[in-house]
C-alpha cells in the first residue's frame, strides 16, 4: 500500500528540519561561548556575536578627590572576542596595578598576543592603576587560556559575582530620564553605575576586520551616584584627529578634567584617539558638558 505524503506533512517535516538546524546552530554557539568561559576561567555575555567578559578589579580600594570608586565605575577591565571563520580575535583592557604590568605583560607577549597600549586613564587615584590594551588572534580556547594564564600573574579576581536570578541592580541616584534626555542616548544600571555607550557613525577596521563599538569603540560615559543630586564622571572619547582639539576645549570649558589622550589599538583605520575625562559635580550640569563636547564627535544616528 502507498503512503501518500501531504502538503501539509512536508511542510510540518521541513518546518522540524529548520528548527533542528536552529538549535543546532544555537548550540554550537553557545558551545564557543563556553569553551571559552571554561578556559579562561570566567563566565561572561554575548551580544550580537561578540562574546565579552567583564574583569573588574573588586580588590582594589581606590579613591581620587576623596571619592571611592567603585570597580564597574573605573577599574572595570574586559575581554570581548568575536568569531573569525574557526578562528576568533579577542580585543581587551586589563586594569593592573604597577607591579602587575611586566609580568602579565610578559606571559602575554610570550604568547603571541600583542599590547597594543599601556597608559594611564585617571590622575590622583591612589592605588594608581595602569590600563593594559590587548589584541589577539586565532584559536578562541588557546587564546582564552593564554589570558587566563597571563592574568594569573595579576590578583585580577577570577570568579563571577553571585547574584540570585532577577536581582535587581542597586537604584541610581539620579534623575536618569534627564541625563538620557541631555545625552540624546539610552543609558543602563551596571551594579549602581549608571553607564553610556554611544557609537561613532563609520565603520572601524582593525587588520581588515570590522571591529563591533562593543569591543571598546563606543564613546563610553559613566556616572557614580554621589548623592544630593551629585555624581563623578569618567570615561574616554573616541575621536578621529580633527576632533581632538574641538572636544578638549568643550570639555575644559565645562569644568571637565581632561586625564589622558592615548592610541588604544595599532592600525586601525581610520585612526582613533581616546580621551579620558573626569569630573565630579550637579550630575545635570556635568551631562550637559559632556553634550557639548559630544557634539563635535561624528555620532552614528538613532
């Protein structure tokens, strides 16, 4: 006897194939996202295809003008890697303190991953810290577990902070409607810091890659609550040549400190530049300095 098969069997049959390739592909996404967790030794996110792992230095007790700062406020170190065919490139900044830098660096170089910048990105801030730049290529586990390795030269805590499932982020201090408002960007709650990332309008290559703003090329802007109304602020601009000179003078005309302009990569086109910045003051009347200074900046649109 013949079995005929139906329209709407082949297509429900299509349909299961389609989704089995699905969770495939799911899977073997998340796969490379866990293989490299597991040799690093330390969990993160992903986000439209770059997966990136916060380092924030929880250890270091740091104070500049009398403030604390809170680690996802300046101390906030990171790994992104994006996906290379079966390769991946991993771009980062590792917060160090001075006696950390050469033997981190070492382990690092020994490896084959290049520092591509090492600075400073505050002034005054006691412990001082460094900012280690870092680029790589090639096997996502072998990279991950050269990171690990180099990174445990370092007392950069490796575990991820527990947390029960929904917890909510501590309450920002601030009339965040009116510093999004002032910014003309949606910022978010980082563990009480209320953070923004604003991308350029061009696209950023790095060694003929497009480099995702999430691997470090939005311009980023932080608040920590000081209460009354107050708040600190840092962060660094990403600017091409001509917008150095025009974002300094806006800055500095708004009570803003400028605290470091430095190269972040090596070769990127077309050529950046990163100015950190900081202040503390009425959170308003910060933001909209920052606004002036953002208006010289070519922002992507929306």
């Amino acid at each position: 006897m013949k079995k005929v098969v139906t329209a709407s069997a082949l297509v429900a049959c299509l349909a299961m194939g389609f989704l089995t390739f699905l969770v495939g592909a799911s899977g073997a996404q998340d796969d490379w996202q866990q293989q490299i967790a597991q040799a690093l030794g330390k969990a993160g996110t992903g986000s439209g295809g770059v997966y990136r792992v916060g380092l924030p230095r929880t250890d270091i007790k740091a104070t500049l003008d009398g403030i604390e700062l809170k680690p996802g406020f300046a101390l906030g170190g990171w790994l992104a890697f994006e996906k290379m065919g079966n390769g991946a490139m991993v771009m980062g900044d590792l917060v160090l303190t001075e006696d950390e830098v050469n033997p981190v660096m070492a382990k690092l170089l020994a490896g084959g991953i290049k520092v591509t910048a090492l600075h400073n990105h505050l002034l005054r801030n006691h412990p001082f810290t460094m900012y280690m730049h870092v680029l790589g290529q090639g096997d996502p586990v072998k990279l991950a577990t050269l990171l690990h390795d180099a990174l445990a030269e370092s007392k950069t805590p490796m575990e991820s902070a527990a947390s029960a499932p929904g917890t909510a982020p501590p309450p920002i201090d601030l009339d965040t409607a009116a510093l999004d408002r002032t910014l003309g960007a949606k910022g978010s709650n980082n563990g009480g810091i209320y953070q923004f990332g604003i991308p350029r309008a061009e696209p950023v290559q790095e060694e003929d890659m497009v480099v995702p703003a999430s691997m470090g090329l939005a311009n980023a802007i932080n608040f920590q609550p000081l209460g009354g109304g107050k708040a600190a602020i840092t962060g660094d601009f990403v600017l091409t040549d001509k917008e150095v000179a025009p974002v300094m003078k806006a800055l500095r005309e708004n009570g803003i400190e400028v605290t470091a302009l430095h190269n972040h990569m090596v070769g990127e086109q077309p050529r950046l530049y990163f100015m950190h910045f900081w202040a503390h003051d009425d959170a308003l009347k910060l933001a909209a300095g920052l606004k002036a200074a953002l208006s010289h900046v070519n922002l992507a649109k929306g």
